[in-house]
C-alpha cells in the first residue's frame, strides 16, 4: 500500500502525523547498514518509536532484519503500531512493542549493553522552547516532558553494546544559543562510564544527525 510521498500508508493518530524526517532517517540508517554480513543478527532499538515508522521502514530497506524493538511510553501508539506491523511485517516474531519511558533503561540489567544499533527521533523541544498545545498527547511528541534530553543519552549509552552505533535525530539549538553536539559529548563524557565517538552527519531537512559509536 504505498503512495507518492511516503513508502506506506501508515495507520496514525489523526491527532499527531510523523515526518518525512523519520523515513529519511531510516534511509540513513539503511544505508550505512546495507553491507552488514549479519544483519540477522543484529539486535535493533527504534527508541521513541510512535507508530513505529523508523523501525518499519529500516526493515522495508533491509529485508534481513530479525531482531527489532520499538520502545516508546504512549500507549495510544500501540494499536496504529499493532496494525503497521501486520501491514508491513506480519511473520516478524521479534519486532516487538515494548510500552516503556526510555528513563527505565538506566541501570536496567534486562537492557544493558544489548543493542547494536538504536535510531530515534525523539521530541525537539525543550519544555521552555515554545508554547505548548492544549493538546497533552500533541506535547508529549514534540517536548521533553516524560525525560529529559540528558536522560535520553544515558539510555541509549546503557543500553548499546560496545561498537554499537545510535543515530539521533536532534535540533541545532541556535535560536535558544545551544550547541546540542557538545552537549552530548559532555553527557556522554561525564555522566557514564562508556567512550563514545560523538560526530555529525550530512543534517536532514535541517535538523541534525547525531552520530554515536560506543568504544
């Protein structure tokens, strides 16, 4: 079922739509993947995952995913991503939902150094960025409410495996004089005992993309 703009039809809120960001960032992603000689074996997060179109449409690009986790904390997401997934890939015993904060992962024993590779994108906005909606559940999607932007980062630095790569999709931050790059690198530096190579790659539709690599 695909259309002109977007590789599927996907079943979503009528409330809130997803961007041409998150299939662009699944493209990424795919790309820097297609080589793998074990994609079978790779364990995957889609962490803040919605209706889990970033996951879905990795897996659209690359067939031979197995293992494939779609952790986000909204429970009205669950039925659209229910629906996407007989959709899309109904034989998939191992793309799970897993209705969870990402704040949970930290010093979780069941999620330390699990995943290979993580992709998000998560809210842009810090709460003091903007006005908020008198949408709660619009909120929730665009603004760290349910965490934080550190809290994030800790997550994803817990739950890689060593050589494990994340790819964030975050903001630039100059409106508000913020460097979000360094701020990451800092997180990472000084609040976990993990090396990371932090790196920016080519930005998508203008929002950054944050490159980790766990050493």
């Amino acid at each position: 079922m695909k259309n002109s703009k977007f590789t599927y039809d996907y079943h979503q809120p009528d409330e809130y739509h997803f961007s041409l960001d998150s299939v662009l960032l699944a493209k990424n992603v795919a790309h820097d993947l297609r080589h793998h000689d074990s994609l079978d074996q790779l364990k995957i997060m889609d962490l803040c995952a919605g209706t889990g179109i970033i996951g879905l449409e990795l897996f659209y690009h690359l067939k031979n995913i197995e293992h494939l986790h779609f952790l986000e904390i909204q429970n009205v997401y669950e039925e659209y991503f229910q629906k996407n997934l007989k959709m899309i890939a109904p034989h998939k015993n191992h793309f799970q939902f897993i209705l969870k904060n990402y704040d949970q992962l930290i010093h979780d024993e069941n999620y330390h150094g699990v995943y290979d590779v993580i992709l998000s994108n998560p809210p842009y906005f810090f709460k003091n960025e903007g006005l908020l909606s008198p949408s709660q559940f619009k909120n929730r999607c665009r603004f760290f409410l349910d965490s934080s932007f550190e809290n994030l980062f800790l997550a994803i630095a817990y739950a890689l495996k060593n050589k494990g790569q994340a790819y964030e999709l975050v903001r630039d931050g100059k409106e508000h004089k913020r460097n979000p790059g360094a701020e990451i690198t800092n997180i990472l530096n000084q609040k976990t005992p993990f090396n990371f190579n932090v790196s920016e790659r080519q930005p998508i539709r203008g929002v950054l993309l944050i490159h980790l690599e766990k050493l």
